[in-house]
C-alpha cells in the first residue's frame, strides 16, 4: 500500500552536489544482493532507499529488516511499504546467521518494521536472532535498531536480555514535528526506552539519531542532544533527510556540510562517547568501525 501524506507534494529544494552519490554497480554489490535474495532476507538499505547501499553492499555490509517487509505505520519520512503485515517466517533467525557467516561480519545490524499486530512488537524474534548469531557467529557483535515498542509490556526486557552489544532506537526528529513526521510515535516514550534499556543493562552500548531538514532549528536539535543525554545514550548519529518519493514529506532544507561538522563538535562537549553527523550519516552507516572505536574507547578509559 503507498503512502499519501495530506503535505506531501509540496516541492523540495534541488539537491546538492554533496548529496550525490553514484547508482552501485560493483560486484561485491551484486554479490550482496544475491546473497539476500538467496536467504529470502530483507534489508532497510532497500526498503528504506538507503543512498550509502552502493559502499556498503560492496564492501559486504548490510543491515537485514526482520519481521517482514510491510509496516503497521506510516511514518511521513519513510519508504517501507504500509499495509496488512507478512506472517512471521519461524527460519528467519537461522537466515539472518547464515547471512553474517557468509558476508564474514564483525558486526551485524538487525533492525524491523513496526509491528504493531503482534502481542510482543517482535520483541522474541529480535531475541531468537540475537541467540542464533551468538550459536553460529560468537564472534560478531550485535546491534539492534529496535521500533518502539510502544504498549508492549515486556517486549523491551526480551530484547535487551538476549544480549545485544548495541541498541539502537531513533528519535528521528524534534518533538515540535512528531505529528507531521513520525505521527504514530510519542518523542518522550522513545527517550525513556532508551533511558530504560540503559537502566536494565548498564554497561550496554545505546544509540540513537535524527534527521535534520525538516524544518527544526538549531536550539532544538540541541534540546534533542540534551535529552538523550539526560537518557545517558553513548552513541548519536545525524544525517540529512531525502524525500524517497512525491509522497512523502517535502525536505524543507539541504543542510550545509559545516552545519553537520558543527553539530559534531556541539555533540561532543555534550558528552557523547561517539558521533557520526554528515549529510550521508545513516544509523548502520559504518556501524561497525564506530563501534569498534566505541568499545575501544570505554576500555581504555577504564569504564
């Protein structure tokens, strides 16, 4: 089912040079894609329209989408399909291990569609995943880019004890434009899962990201710092948003690359352990060597 949002068709600004990237054509991309097709897996770098998926497919990263390919939302920002969800595919957690053995990943990103229908959210198949890759993988470290469970009493504790290295929840926007841009979410319900996964498992990674060009100012993005501060989150991520279609919500500005550079150095003082900001910064963007540099920073301070 598309999606047809009451300010969508309002005209964005032409792109940027910075904002380019080349149609992937590489073989290690090929390859990458064949391997999904063959596990019958999904990846948000398709479904999303992820411009960094020529690199990162050639260079045999991907992020795999569990829980089916359509969503019970339909967040105005978003290119996933919305409709009447996939039944649940029981060999999915087996897939997702065959994956990381097969592209050899150090690190493997495992993110979803809202799953509203279900009584969990999805939370167990998060959970089966993250003990099949620990079976199969015990070397590669797990992150998850969790939906937000929202009314799903115990979906949160059943992730977070099956052990992930890193969770990972976007607040996407500032609160200002969440019934425009992400109307099926509450902001402050998404700041306190973070703030709860941090309670429940203290020394567990948490991360979390925005997009900018939709209109927010610079004070909020800075309020939106403070407060995942506030919810001790280690690890934030900035990028650009772009329009996947017509449908959706108009990019009201191309931010400047020395924008993003200065809500790096913003960030930082701020206190977060690590930042990625540059107009291409996705969540799983280079995942895995930021949370190399992460891991390696905690250790050697002591922590």
């Amino acid at each position: 089912m598309s999606k047809i949002h009451p300010i969508s068709g309002d005209k964005s600004p032409p792109k940027p040079d910075w904002i380019r990237v080349p149609a992937p054509t590489s073989r290690g991309y090929t390859q990458t894609a064949e391997l999904m097709r063959g596990l019958s897996l999904n990846t948000v770098c398709e479904e999303a329209a992820c411009p960094n998926i020529g690199e990162c497919w050639d260079r045999k990263h991907a992020t795999v989408m569990i829980l089916g390919s359509v969503c019970t939302r339909a967040c105005a920002f978003c290119n996933v399909k919305t409709g009447r969800p996939d039944a649940l595919d029981p060999d999915e957690p087996n897939h997702v291990a065959e994956a990381a053995s097969a592209l050899g990943l150090a690190h493997m990103v495992i993110t979803s569609v809202d799953r509203d229908d279900l009584a969990d959210g999805g939370a167990a198949q998060f959970a089966a995943c993250i003990a099949r890759l620990r079976e199969c993988s015990p070397t590669t470290t797990i992150e998850v880019l969790t939906p937000d469970f929202l009314h799903k009493d115990g979906a949160l504790e059943t992730v977070v004890a099956a052990g992930p290295d890193v969770f990972n929840h976007n607040l996407e926007t500032v609160p200002r434009l969440y019934p425009t841009v992400r109307p099926g979410a509450r902001y402050f319900h998404s700041l306190r899962l973070l703030d709860q996964a941090k309670e429940m498992a203290p020394d567990l990674y948490t991360k979390s990201g925005i997009m900018v060009g939709f209109g927010e100012t610079r004070e909020e993005v800075m309020q939106v710092m403070d407060d995942l501060r506030s919810a001790r989150v280690d690890f934030l991520t900035i990028g650009q948003y772009l329009r996947p279609t017509p449908r959706h919500i108009a990019v009201t500005e191309y931010v400047e690359p020395g924008r993003f550079e200065g809500y790096a150095a913003l960030a930082r003082a701020k206190g977060f352990a690590m930042v990625s900001s540059t107009p291409l910064t996705r969540s799983s963007f280079h995942a895995g060597e930021d949370f190399a540099r992460l891991r390696a920073s905690r250790h050697n301070k002591g922590d």
